[in-house]
C-alpha cells in the first residue's frame, strides 16, 4: 500500500493542534497503560492497520502484556483488564459509535470509575484516535512505518521544531 498524499505536510496547523491534544493528555493524570488500550480498541473498530500497529508497538514498550493485547477485541469476555479500564474501554466503544449513542448506563458506569476531569480526558483521548484513524485510513498511511523510537522526531516535525 502507498500513502495518497502527506497530509501532515500540506496541513501542518491542524496537525500541531493533534499533537497539542496529544501532549495534554500524555499529562493529564490518565494512566498511559490505559490511553493506549483506548488507542488500540478504536482503532480495532475502526480498522485502522497504521494506528494499530503504533499503539501495539508503544503498549509494548511501556510494558502492556501480549495476552492483554490479543484479547483486547473481546476485553468482556476475559478477566484481564481493571474495572477501571472496562469503563474505559466501554466509553470508547460509545463514543468511536456515536451513531449508536452513548447511553445512560455507559455514562454511568464510567463516572463510577472517572472523576469529571479524567472524563473529560478520556473523551478527548478517544475524539484524537478517532480523528488520527480518519486521517491516516483517508490518506492510506502504510501500516509498519512506525518505530517508538522515532515519535518523538516526529511531533517535533510537525509541531515546527
């Protein structure tokens, strides 16, 4: 597969305001573990091959276990994750389907488990995967491309440093 075009070149201001979400969230007090299980189940369901790839890769390196990873797509199904992070992963769900809703006993179980500012957070953790699924599923970004190592260069292209 070959990328359609670099969008982050030709469009680089809306990008930095990503990157700009993305460092508010790398600090809000949200569990990196959990950012990138949310990361990671959006992209699941919106079949994002790039960001899957990304998010499978940093979870690993921040030391998120195979097993958890595998059984992310049926998370109700096993006793691996927090209920804490069922929450979590139950709000993303939601919000990646909005055309289905976000109902009431969603919002609820996740409020149990998030205080209004973590939900806050978490919503807007679950807004930026799906707008970085749109973009790079639109622009065909080939999937494999990505190193841990090199992320750091890469918000620091975009953002103009």
């Amino acid at each position: 597969m070959e990328a359609r075009l670099d969008y982050a070149k030709l469009a680089p201001e809306p990008i930095r305001g990503l990157y700009a979400i993305g460092g508010h969230l790398a600090a809000c007090g949200l569990e990196s573990s959990l950012l990138e299980l949310v990361k990671t189940r959006a992209s699941q369901i919106n079949g994002c091959a790039f960001c899957l790839d990304m998010h499978t890769q940093d979870a690993r390196a921040h030391g998120e276990t195979e097993q958890r990873l595998y059984a992310l797509s049926a998370w109700r199904e096993t006793p691996f994750y927090t209920d804490r992070e069922r929450a979590a992963l139950a709000w993303t769900e939601a919000v990646t389907r909005v055309s289905e809703g976000v109902s009431d006993e969603v919002y609820e179980e996740t409020r149990r488990h998030f205080n209004e500012k973590e939900l806050a957070d978490l919503t807007w953790a679950v807004v930026l995967i799906n707008s970085w699924n749109r973009l790079a599923i639109s622009f065909r970004v080939p999937p494999g491309t990505y190193k841990p190592s090199r992320k750091a260069a890469m918000q620091a292209h975009a953002s103009g440093d």
